[in-house]
C-alpha cells in the first residue's frame, strides 16, 4: 500500500512539473493558526497553493482590505486569480500557537532565578500547520482558466474570481452653495458687469475687471440676493485688467489658491456661467489646456456676461483666476488696427475667454474712484469724437458691443451724435448746394479744415498727459494712435479733395 501511494504522488509530480512548466514561485509562507502576510506584488494572472495538516482557509485581499476571492481544503489545495497587483493573504487553520514557555512572568515573590543547568532542555518550537506557494503564471495560461491543480483533495472548489460589478459613475462636479452665492453684480451708470468675493491671506475683497469700473460713475455692489456691499478701498494691477474692492469679512468669500503650481494641465475647472436667456446660473466644466505665468487657458464655452466670473479649480475649491477676454477686431478695416484693443466696427463679440490669474502681481496700484473716473470719462469722450469722425470719413457706424446687442443694423449716422461734426456738414452743404464743381471743391476744402481741427481736438492735453494709473496711460496712448490714424487719413485728403467731396455729397 505505501509502495501505491509513494508511485501515485510521484506520477501526480511529474505531471504537475510537465503541465506548468511557464511558472514562477513568487512568495512563499508558512505557519501556523492564524495569519496576515506582508504584502507582495504579481505581474500577471497568478495562484496561491497550498499544503497542510488539516482544514485551511485562505483569503486574498486587497490593500485596502477588499476580499477578492477564498477557499478552503485540506492537505493540498489551490486558488486561482486573473489579475496582478499588490495583495495579501489572510490564513487560519483553526489552530492557536503554543505560548512561548520562555516569556518572564511577573510575579515579584517569586526567588532568584536558579543556575542555569550545564544541559537545557530545548525549547520546542510550534509545529508548522501549512505552507503557501504565490505561483505566477506565464502567458499560455488563458486569462479565463480556472486552475485547479489539487482537485482532488479539495472539500470545498475554488471561488472563482467573478468579475466585479464597477463602481456606479461619479454625476459631475457642480458648483456648491458658497460658490453660487460669492457672485457679485456691479452696476454703474454707463456699464453692468460680474464679479465675487473671494478672501486671502491679504483680506477679503471683491474681484473684478477694471475696465468694468472706466467711465461707469455711480458705481454699486449687490449680492445674488440684493444685500448692497460697502467698499472700503479700490486698488488694481498695474500688468493687467485686474481690480480689487476691500470689504470687511465675508464668510461667503471664495478661498484663494496662492500656491502657482497647485493647478496642472488637465486638471479640472468649474465656472459659474449666466445663462443669458433666463438668467439661471449653471457651473460650465472644462479642463484646463494651457499655464502662464498671468493666465491660464481653458477648453470651457462662455458667453460675454461670464466676464469676472471665478475660475475654480474643482479638486480644491480654491480660486485660480478671473474670467477675462480678448476683444475680436475687424482686421480688414485699416483704422481699426490701429486700436487692436476697442471692439472693431461691426463687431459684438468677445473672444476667446481665459483665466487671468489673480497673483503674481507686478505692482498694485491704489485707485482714487473720483479721479479714475474723471479720468476714464474724458478718455471715453475722446473716444466717442474720434469714433464720430471716422464713421463720417469711412461710412461705419461704430458700435459698442450693447449698441449691437439693441440695434444689430450699421447705423450710417452715428456721426451726428457730434456736435462740431453736425456743423462742419451744414457749412459745406451750405457752400456746395446749387455750385459747380469748383465750388464744391473749395467748400470741400473748407470741411477738410474743420475735420482737421475735429482731429486735432484735445491731442496737445493728452499728450502732456500724465496719469497715476497704468491703465490711463495705457489707454491714452491707445486712443492717440487711433486719432493718428484718421489725422493722416485727413492729410492724404488734402491732395485728393474730390475723394473728400464724394463723401460729403454721399452723406
């Protein structure tokens, strides 16, 4: 009978070895009772087998302590797992080591330890119950085969892996209370605009664009529920088109991201966004594409009200940027490209959208609101004379983005809205009416001079100008070169009078 046994498990060997040839041993255990291994790591689709004395169970589990599947046999048996990774085991036998019968025990009656005699006895050490084997398996084992080396010696078969039921979908990121509630309204006489409260290790502040604040008197703050906000100070960027309102603390102010490095590409963005049909506030998703030192770039779709609006980093809920644009001109327009940064004639929309960022300021400037807007109002007015001019010399109306939004059509008469305009028209109609030729030439000459004095109106003081802020100064030089163009476009005239006589009659 011992002969049998002794051929049969040596038959059953050889077969084993023969059949799983494309194998490597990765870890192997022993022990007794129960135990956790440490973790170990397997590339590829792998098994767990195992030799033992009596009924054990075994489990694999996850790093976080999910069971990905167990069994149980006696004397010989095997698991089977498709997957690598890092895991553990969990084994019990049923059985508990024995206590160690060299521990010191710690009764203080007990008399001085005796000499040790010249031949101790050993101290037996716990039987080993089972030994493992973490076998990884080699490529021509099928992805869905369930090994069962040691069948039969199995009470219970294996648990095969089931394919695990994947987590439900995460519903995508929306925009929180707090956030809804930091937008801020800011309306002025001439403009309506976005902004929100957000707080810093500096303070706690309204943040907005600051051409929104140019040339718009009687400024005032509300919240999305009509609560009216009092500014204590106004300061803004000297490197870009940046302001920020100080208030007094608000605990619905958005926090502040100061770290520059805490945003990456791919990272995902959160923007409040108006709806502009019924005026419902939605939080637009986008991944961030592109990182400057001043800006960041998004992939999110936004409207012109979303100006001002935060741009929030969705893993933190800290606020990285403002909502700025980059107006669209009308290149083909050889005025307009000198004033690359007013909207072109014709031109209402605002685009592409992006993050100003909201630290690593150059230099902050502090804003006295009387001055800045007496300031911004007389470049406005300049502005407008010169916009009046060059839609009498070049037939366009010129237009502010609202003027489009309310009146889509080209306008041809928005010259007439200037004064000095409307009566250097009346004189040559006066002069040429009824004449020849020659006489509308020389009443053409005379509006010719009153056109240069209309271009040379106010140049002299802006000029000499000059302002505290960079954004004034920054727009006076942008204003002089758009009056420089028409200035020279008026001198070209001089030697073309019957071009200017065409316009005035075709107006």
């Amino acid at each position: 009978m011992r002969w049998f046994l002794f051929w049969l498990l040596s038959i059953t060997a050889l077969c084993l070895t023969a059949a799983n040839a494309d194998e490597t041993i990765a870890q192997e255990f022993s022990g007794s009772g129960s135990t956790t291994t440490a973790l170990f790591k397997v590339e590829g689709k792998w098994e767990v087998r195992w030799n033992a004395r009596q009924v054990v169970s075994v489990a694999v589990m996850t790093p976080d302590g999910t069971i990905v599947a167990g069994a149980a046999g006696v004397l010989r048996g095997s698991l089977f797992v498709p997957v690598g990774g890092q895991y553990y085991l969990k084994i019990s036998d049923g059985t508990v080591a024995p206590p160690n019968s060299t521990a010191p025990t710690s009764s203080t009656n007990n008399p001085p330890p005796a000499p040790i005699p010249p031949s101790p006895e050993p101290v037996s050490e716990p039987a080993i119950a089972w030994h493992l084997q973490v076998v990884e398996l080699g490529t021509s084992v099928p992805a869905n085969a369930a090994l069962s080396v040691y069948t039969p010696f199995f009470i219970e078969p294996d648990s095969a892996v089931a394919p695990s039921t994947p987590p439900p979908v995460a519903p995508p990121p929306t925009l929180t209370d707090k956030q809804i509630h930091a937008l801020v309204t800011i309306t002025g006489h001439n403009a309506t605009g976005t902004g929100f409260l957000m707080h810093s290790p500096d303070g706690n502040f309204i943040v907005t664009t600051l051409h929104l604040l140019a040339a718009n008197p009687n400024l005032k703050i509300a919240t999305d529920s009509g609560v009216q906000l009092t500014t204590v100070s106004l300061k803004a960027a000297a490197d870009r088109d940046l302001a920020f309102f100080t208030v007094a603390k608000n605990p619905g102010a958005l926090p502040l991201a100061t770290d520059p490095n805490s945003i990456k590409t791919e990272d995902q963005v959160i923007i409040p966004a108006i709806d502009p049909h019924d005026g419902s506030l939605t939080g637009r998703l986008g991944k961030v594409i592109g990182l400057a030192p001043q800006q960041i770039d998004f992939d999110v779709q936004l409207g012109s009200n979303s100006e001002g609006a935060p741009v929030i980093d969705v893993k933190t809920g800290n606020v990285l940027a403002m909502v700025g644009a980059v107006k669209r001109v009308d290149l083909s327009e050889t005025i307009a490209q000198a004033w690359p940064t007013n909207p072109a004639p014709g031109s209402a929309g605002i685009i592409p959208y992006y993050g100003l960022r909201l630290t690593g300021i150059k230099a902050w400037e502090n804003i006295d609101p009387a001055r800045f807007q007496s300031e911004t109002l007389s470049l406005k007015q300049f502005h407008t004379d010169t916009r009046c001019l060059d839609s009498y010399l070049n037939g366009h109306h010129r237009r502010s983005i609202e003027e489009a939004e309310t009146n889509p059509r080209p306008v041809n008469g928005y010259y007439l809205t200037n004064a000095k305009l409307r009566r250097a028209i009346e004189n040559y109609k006066h002069f040429s009416v009824g004449g020849d030729q020659n006489q509308r030439f020389e009443a053409a000459r005379e509006l010719l001079f009153d056109l240069i004095g209309i271009a040379d109106t106010d140049v002299a003081t802006l000029l000499d100008w000059n302002s505290p802020y960079t954004y004034d100064r920054a727009k006076a030089q942008e204003e002089l070169a758009y009056r420089k163009a028409l200035r020279k476009e008026l001198d070209d005239m001089s030697d073309n009078i019957a071009h200017l006589d065409n316009i005035a009659r075709t107006r």
